[in-house]
C-alpha cells in the first residue's frame, strides 16, 4: 500500500514538473520574441520582421499579446518612422494597422501622434476632417495641437481654449492659455 502511494506521488510530482517546465519554456521563448527581429529597436519596440513577414506587437508584448502579422507589409522598403508610426513603398502604418487615405509623398510627422500630407490632418492614425489643414500643428509631444480655430487634446477640441494664445507645458497633459489653465483637455477650475 505505501509503496502504490509513493509510486503515485512520484508520477504526479514528475508530472507536475514537466508541466511546469514546459510552461517556463514557452514563456522564455515568447518573452525572447520566439525568433522575431525589431525592424529598429531604437525607435520602436512594435514593429518585427520574422520569415520575410512584417509584424506588429503592440507594446513589444508578445507573451500577453502576441504579434499581428501586417499582410501588406513591404518588408524590403518597410521602415519605422515613430513608436507607432511607419511605412514603405505603398502604405503609412499606424499601430501596424494601414492608415487610410493617405498621400504618401507628401506625409510628414508632426509629433508621435500628430501627421498630415497634401489633403488631411491625421491624429493617432485616424484622419480628423475638423482639423485646419494650413495652420495645423503639433505642440512638441504633448497631447495638445491647434490650428487656427480650435486647440485639440487627442481627438476632442477643447472649447474654452483660446488657440492664439494656447500654449503646451512640460507635462504633456496639461496646457495653458493667457486667460485658463488646462489639464487631460479640460479647463482647470482654479476657484
């Protein structure tokens, strides 16, 4: 009878083992990036190449949210402009998702999540037709932006905020113009 449990407590710690060295072992492989390279690492910890693919791996985390292979990828002229954006020969790419509508020759970065080219203004990727083409611009990397009309806090236009005088302070969150105080969009209630 002892001998039956011990050799059924031996089986199931052998057991237990294995299955947790080959948990340990995919984890160190998918922590490791299981054999994806960085398109450029300096710049981005999202984009990788694996097997003549292009692949996004939304902040680098390929154990908990593994990588989306972006299937219109070029990847002999693929190259990463920002953490988030990149492109090659055909497509402007954001979050490794194809930003529509894009004039690729005349697109240029305003910030990491500012852009625009010859026809829109692009926040996160997304094409904002609000937006004053013209006089659009990036406030440095903060969350803030303005044109003519309107000071912008990522996609929401902040109605109390007076964009000739607007200005974005070392937090990017918070901002101010010469009357108001801004923070996360919204006027700060100094009372």
């Amino acid at each position: 009878m002892l001998k039956t449990i011990l050799i059924i407590f031996c089986t199931t710690l052998v057991a237990g083992f294995l299955v947790i060295g080959w948990y340990v072992f995919h984890l160190f492989k998918a922590w490791n990036g299981d054999g994806y390279s960085p398109v450029d690492k300096a710049v981005s910890d999202q984009y990788y190449t694996k097997e003549n693919q292009v692949y996004f791996v939304s902040m680098g985390n390929f154990f908990s949210l593994g990588a989306r292979k972006i299937e219109e990828a070029d990847i002999s002229s693929f190259r990463v402009l920002t953490t988030e954006y990149a492109r090659d020969l055909k497509h402007i790419y954001f979050d490794g998702k194809i930003v529509d509508s894009v004039d690729i020759d005349s697109f240029q970065l305003l910030s990491r999540m500012h852009a625009k080219d010859k026809n829109s203004v692009y926040i996160l990727g997304q094409r904002e037709p609000r937006a004053d083409l013209q006089t659009f611009e990036a406030l440095g990397e903060s969350y803030y932006a303005k044109d003519k009309n309107s000071v912008w806090y990522f996609y929401d236009i902040v109605e109390e905020a007076d964009p000739q005088s607007f200005t974005a302070l070392a937090d990017p969150v918070e901002g101010e113009d010469q009357k108001n105080s801004f923070r996360d969009g919204r006027l700060v209630d100094e009372s």
